[in-house]
C-alpha cells in the first residue's frame, strides 16, 4: 500500500497548479465572480509562524470553496513594500530597501507556495514598482485637483532617532514606539509644513456607511469612535486680564445645557491664548515647567492618564455669557487641541473629570439638576433627559433637561452667546513623511508659482539611487541630497523661475489604500484600473487580516474609495463588502508568539518534519472557531496529521480491493455520505471551519465501521471517496489533488466540484421518542416516524419501567405526538 508522504505529493501538486495555471482568474469569465483578498503583507525578512499563516489560510479555504462551487475567483498576492522597516535596515547594514524588499519579497513568496495558496501570481504587484506607485501619485493629483490635498505648517511629534513626523499611535510613554528602552529619549514637536487629506470632509458618510457592510460590530465602533462625530454648541467667553481684554475663547461642547453650573474654563497646553497671555501671568516660571513636561506624553496617554493635573494662570478671567460669572483660567493636559477648540468649560457639578478636577484643587461646584448633587452627564444624564428637573439655571428652573435643552440653545443663538456645530474627534489625514522609502509627493515648489503638481504626463516621479539613507535631522527628507533630482524647472508654462522638488514621501498606507483595484487590473499601462475591470470584480467580497488595521489602514482605504466614487471612476462606496478579522495563535503556554520571547512555531520547522502543508493548514482551521484566539497544540497537529492519514489509507485499500459491486451497505454510506456533504456545506456558509473539519473526521470514522462491515463490497464507495476528497480539498489541497488523481479523475478537483446532497438521505429512519407516566419520563423508544400510533403506544406499554408504573392498570388517557413523545395518565 502506498504511503502517505507529504515530502513528495506536495511539491509535485505546487510544481502542477503553477504550471497548469489553474488559478488565474480570467475578466471575461461567465460564472458570477468571487472576490477574496488578504490586508496587503509587507514582506518582512523574517519567517512567517503559524500566527501569520492563519490568515492566509483562511483566506485560501474560502476562495477554494468559491472556485469549487462554480465561481470566477479572483484570490491575488502582492507586497506593500515601503516604509521605515526597510529604510532603518539600509541604515544599520548598508543594504538598499530595494535591494533587502527583492530578498525579502523572494522568501515571502516561497513560503506562501509551501503552504500551498491558491493565489494568481499572475497577478503579483509590489508597491516600491514604479509602474505601481505612478497611480499612487495619480491619485494624489486627484485629490489635489479635488481640494481635498493640501499643505500647512503644523506641529508634529518627531523622533530624533527616526528622523521623522510620528502619529500620536507612535507615541508610547512619551517615546517612540520604535525606541522606548530606558536610555532612549523623549519625543519632541516639531513644526512643519506638512501635507494632509481633507478625510474630514467624508466623516458622515464614512460613519454612515458603516451601516451597509458586514463588519464586526467591535470594528465599526472603533471606527466610529476615531471619527467622534458630535453634534453640540460652540459658545463664546469674553476674557478678562494680563491684556486680553479684547479676547474671546471659543468652547466647544455637547452638554451646553449645563453651561449655568461652569466654574472654571480649563485650556490645552498648546492653546493660542496659553502662548499669549500666559507668560504675563505672576505664576508664568510655573506654568512653563508644566508645557514643558506636557510636550513629552501623547494625546493618547494624556487622556488616558487617571491622575488630572493642571496650572491656573493666574490674573486671567472669563466671563460665562449667560449670566456674566467670572470664572478662573487653568492649564491642564487632559485636554488636547486635536478635539474640538483645545477649550473645555469645565462643569464640575456633572462632569466626572471636572468634578475630580475640581475636587482637587478646591474650585467652586453648581450643581444644575433638582438633585443637589452630582450626576453623571455622560453616563447618566444625557441617556435619561426627561427624569431629571434643571436648577441653578436661570428661566430654565423646573423644566426637564429634554425640555430645556431646545430652548438653552435657541438662547445661545438668539443672544450671539454662540452657535450650533459638529465636531469630529477625527483630524485630516497627515501623509507627510521625512523618508527615503517611500512614494515621492508629486509636487514641485516655485519661487514664484508656489506648490505645482507635477504633470500627469511626467508621472511616475521615481525615487533617485541614494547611497546614504540617513535622514538629515532638520526635517528633511534623504532625498534633500539629491541634488540633481531635487532642482528642476518649474513645470508652468513660462515660467522661468528655479524650483524644487518635494523631498518628503508618502505614509505607505496612501499605496494600501487602494490596491486592491490594482489586483484588477495589474498590467494595465495607461490607467490604475479599467472601468470595466474595476465593475467586474470590486468591491473585496471578503478581506481578511488582523484587528491592528482596524482604523487607519480601513478608513483610508474608505475614504480613497468615496473619493474614486464621487470622480466618476467606479461605482461603489465602500472597498469591502466583508471583513473577517481572524484570531491569533497564540504559544502552547498561552503566550503571545513573539521573535524576542523565542516562542514562535513556524511552518517550514513544521513542513520539515514530515507533517506536510496540508496538516499545518487544517490544524489551523480546526484549532477553534476562525475568530477566536487559540493555543497552539503539538498533539492537535498529531491529530491533524493522523486524520489526513487514515482518509488516506482508505483510499489506497479501496483502490487494492477493486471497485465494490454489492449493495448490502450502500444506504448505509450514502447516508453518511450525504450527511456530511450538508453538514460541512452548511459550516463553509457560516464560516464553521472547525465544525466543518470535525464532520469529515466523524465521516472518516463512520467509513472505517462500514468498511470493517462490508469490507469495500458497497458499489457507492467511490462516490463516497470521491465526495470526501472534494470537501477535504479547501483545507489540504495537496492531499486532495493526489487523492482525486489517485481515484481516477483526469481535471483539477480544485475547479467546479463541490458535491450536492441528496436530501432523501437526511431523513432519519427512525426517531428516539419519550415515554411518560403522568408526565413524568419513564423510558424511550426507537420508532419508525410513519408508524401507526397504536403500535406506538403498545409498544411504549411494553417497556419495563413503564408496565411497572402503570401496575395493571388501563391508562385514563393515552396521548401521542407524532414521533416527539407518548403520556399515559393512571
């Protein structure tokens, strides 16, 4: 008997598919189209574990289940390629990015075939090419050329050792998230003229589409909290003091209808009037210090830090506009410029911060409900209006706060205290980037023009060869070096004046959010994708990748989408219809897995080791539910390897018996057969892997009982066989080829085979029922569904236990559900 060796069946069928080139999707297919794509990967140097490997594998049982089941699918692979990981290696080692991606990008590559993916490698792009990042800059063009691209001094995080802008995500402690051993420095700011996309003016409709696509609710929240759409009231302070006489402070605030119980305004370290008026104050020396320490910590740990500290600035005033209370002015770090107007009228009698700010520093507190202590706005409050009677307020004594709430603002407008506004916690997307590695910004500045695109005809803007990728440190870019590249002629007609180009590059997710159009259309030369391409086969039917990309990545890519929609270039709104975040592998100990902890299991060791490809894959698919995170099990992968052994054996003592022509136990295998048809077809539908697998393992066992039985004399085991390889064959492809071919079948069992069950074999031939004895159970019988009901109730008479409580005597009653349950009563 032949046996099972995954060292030599897998890359004979690798070698096969890629040759045979099953897996190019065509664009002028008639079967319906099926769309699956994994987040973009950069292809890091090192090797991928079974964390890793996860994702991808879910992705490639689902496009298999689609190519099976008679659809057109499009399941491509490519790399996004740029950013710092690769810059910071030129830096350390002397080798280019360009050089270190190709390694890079080679050993990705074979480790996805020895896993035996199904991607169109036809269809491979890498977003350092400059055929793909010539689209990327088109794009930026479109934007600009749209209003919604455009450059402002602003102030950033930098990292000195980076060399570069930092989002406040890598910010952590006060450090760069790349650099925060103990001996690293703190972060700083640093103002910069930067470029930025104008997201926010899509923040509605990128929160209101939300609702149209099958996203985790977990997601859509975190989406929904980055942009913080809130409705409220920008209302205007007079300020008194230190010469700001003739100043006013604009606050913006959803709870304007507690603005009578403000006693303190409280401002953001970074605000214009602290750098104003500030430095007049008595206890300026002690205000300084605290900026200072403020500059070093993050918006994230400045809103998450428990403990609020803050500064009065002494001498300066303001004056509450309904009913002219002058009110102190402090510093504090809890509240950031980036929301709002970096202002907060502080409301301590029902504000949970301000009331703890308060607290601390011995501030005034008014309470603006019936109550006379404190409640809860947030939590409280806003969620129950019509309970609570406002007081301290005014004309507004006695009304409820839902009927109060109207009226405060038609006051605050109707006096020019202020206005009603929406505010997005969200700010406009900053692209620029202080590195090499990345896609140039196709703009040109002019002494005299000022800031050109660069035309549509001189596109691509390529990266110039550098021989030193170390950043400058004086905001620039390495590309400021590049002399000859930098100077060039203003690009306006006529125009005679010296110019530069634009040394700063892209964020990479400028070339990540829009890709998967490119998976399209890859070689196409004079557009980033045809109109017809792009109708075809988009929008993602379903994208797969971890949770870490669960805002930013996502909401450019939506963002970029809405854009390309309203230029007329596609005809849908949003990129991906469904998206599966996976769950993590996690080390047997329950630890994450992680190179620095020296706990990471990978594929290759595995492959290596006589498990094979197809036994690592279904271990991953069987581990637990797909969403979920798992600890990986040395005796599951054990298991794993023995199932795909034993369906083999199977076969192979099938193929030395010879076809079966006897009849004695084909019901018997047709029925489970057609049992676990449905079964795992139902769970591929619902996203049940694990489900699905551990049907085919309870298949696999009920064939050997029926083998020992009949010993292969049925006439339907090839029909058996043959359907089990066809649902094994998403999940072990390699075993599922050689199976198929060992069966006799000359086509790919990867392409349009995916059994159908025949639904007379799902109906039980018998049915377990209940017996009971004035209600209470006393046995059960196994009947036929459609037998007479007398012969059910003599039989149920019959049963020990029963005859024992009935004692002789004839039932009052003798009630029958057909084929649920039999009640006598005595």
């Amino acid at each position: 008997m032949k046996r099972y060796n995954p060292k030599d069946i897998e890359p004979k069928w690798q070698k096969h598919w890629a040759q045979a080139g099953i897996y190019r999707a065509d664009n002028d297919s008639n079967k319906p189209k099926h769309y699956t794509l994994e987040f973009f990967p950069y292809p890091s140097g090192a090797t991928m574990h079974v964390g890793h490997v996860r994702n991808y594998t879910i992705g490639d049982v689902l496009a298999r289940h689609a190519r099976q089941t008679g659809h057109n699918v499009l399941h491509p692979m490519g790399w996004d390629a740029f950013g710092l990981p690769a810059e910071n290696y030129a830096i350390k080692t002397g080798i280019s990015p360009r050089q270190a991606i190709d390694d890079n990008t080679e050993r990705f590559k074979q480790q996805l075939t020895q896993m035996g993916f199904s991607y169109d490698w036809d269809r491979e792009i890498d977003s350092t090419d400059p055929d793909y990042y010539k689209w990327t800059q088109w794009f930026f063009l479109l934007l600009h050329k749209r209003g919604l691209a455009y450059q402002q001094e602003s102030e950033q995080w930098w990292c000195n050792q980076c060399k570069t802008i930092l989002a406040n995500e890598q910010v952590v402690d006060g450090k760069c998230w790349r650099h925060d051993k103990p001996d690293d420095p703190l972060v700083t700011k640093k103002s910069l003229e930067q470029w930025f996309f104008r997201i926010t003016d899509y923040a509605d409709r990128l929160l209101d589409d939300l609702e149209t696509i099958d996203w985790s609710k977990s997601i859509k929240t975190m989406q929904r909290n980055w942009i913080g759409r809130s409705e409220g009231a920008e209302i205007t302070f007079e300020l008194r003091g230190l010469g700001a006489d003739q100043a006013t402070l604009d606050v913006f605030t959803t709870a304007y209808d507690t603005i009578y119980g403000v006693t303190f305004m409280v401002l953001a370290p970074e605000h214009p009037i602290v750098k104003t008026y500030a430095s007049s104050a008595e206890n300026a020396v002690e205000i300084e210090e605290y900026i200072t320490a403020a500059t070093h910590k993050s918006d994230i740990d400045r809103e998450k830090d428990k403990t609020k500290t803050g500064v009065e600035i002494k001498g300066l005033t303001a004056i509450n506009p309904v009913n002219g209370r002058e009110i102190p002015v402090w510093v504090a770090d809890y509240v950031l410029m980036g929301y709002g107007t970096g202002a907060v009228m502080a409301v301590p009698g029902e504000d949970a911060r301000d009331h703890e700010f308060a607290t601390k520093y011995n501030l005034p507190i008014i309470y603006t409900t019936s109550t006379g202590g404190f409640v809860d706005y947030q939590l409280d409050l806003k969620l129950k209006p019509d309970e609570y009677t406002v007081a301290n307020s005014g004309e507004f004594d006695g009304m409820t706060f839902a009927e109060a709430k109207p009226k405060m603002l038609e006051m605050i407008d109707k006096n020019s205290y202020g206005k009603a506004v929406v505010q997005y916690k969200m700010r406009d997307w900053l692209i620029s980037r202080q590195r090499y590695w990345g896609a140039p910004i196709p703009i040109i500045h002019c002494e005299t023009c000022g800031a050109v695109p660069v035309p549509e005809d001189q596109l691509p803007v390529e990266l110039p060869e550098l021989d030193n990728f170390q950043p400058a440190g004086d905001g620039r870019s390495p590309l400021a070096r590049a002399t000859d590249w930098v100077n060039v002629d203003c690009p306006v007609d006529g125009c005679d004046s010296p110019a530069q180009r634009e040394t700063d590059t892209m964020d990479g997710f400028a070339c990540s959010s829009w890709y998967f159009l490119r998976f399209a259309d890859p070689q196409n030369k004079e557009h980033a994708f045809s109109d017809r391409t792009a109708k075809y086969w988009a929008p993602v039917d379903e994208y797969i990748g971890g949770a870490e990309h669960a805002v930013m990545h996502l909401l450019y890519a939506r963002f970029w989408t809405k854009v390309m929609f309203d230029a007329g270039l596609i005809e849908f709104q949003e990129p991906f219809t469904r998206l599966l975040n996976q769950g993590m592998i996690l080390a047997p100990d329950g630890s994450k897995m992680s190179k620095s902890k020296n706990n990471t299991i990978e594929p290759d060791e595995l492959i290596d080791n006589g498990y094979g490809a197809d036994t690592v894959r279904v271990m991953e698919m069987f581990i637990g539910p797909w969403d979920q995170s798992a600890a990986w099990s040395v005796e599951g992968m054990g298991g794993c390897f023995k199932f795909l052994q034993r369906f083999w054996h199977l076969a192979q003592e099938y193929l030395e018996a010879g076809a079966g022509e006897g009849k004695s136990h084909d019901k018997q295998l047709l029925t489970s057969t057609h049992k676990t048809i449905d079964k795992v077809s139902r769970d591929m539908g619902s996203l049940g892997f694990n489900t699905a697998i551990a049907a085919m393992m309870e298949f696999v066992n009920d064939m050997y009982k029926i083998k020992a039985e009949d010993n292969y004399s049925s006439s339907q085991w090839q029909f058996a066989l043959e359907s089990g390889v066809q649902l094994l064959a998403p999940f072990a492809p390699h075993i599922a080829s050689e199976m198929w071919q060992q069966l006799g079948r000359t086509d790919s069992v990867h392409v349009d085979h995916w059994p159908e069950v025949d639904q007379q074999y799902l109906v039980a031939d018998t049915v377990t029922i209940a017996v009971q004895v004035n209600g209470k159970v006393r046995g059960e019988i196994e009947i036929d569904p459609e037998a007479a009901e007398a012969d059910v109730l003599t039989r149920a008479k019959e049963l020990e236990l029963v005859a024992k409580h009935l004692d002789g005597k004839k039932p009052k009653k003798e009630i029958y559900v057909p084929g649920r349950i039999v009640n006598l009563v005595v």
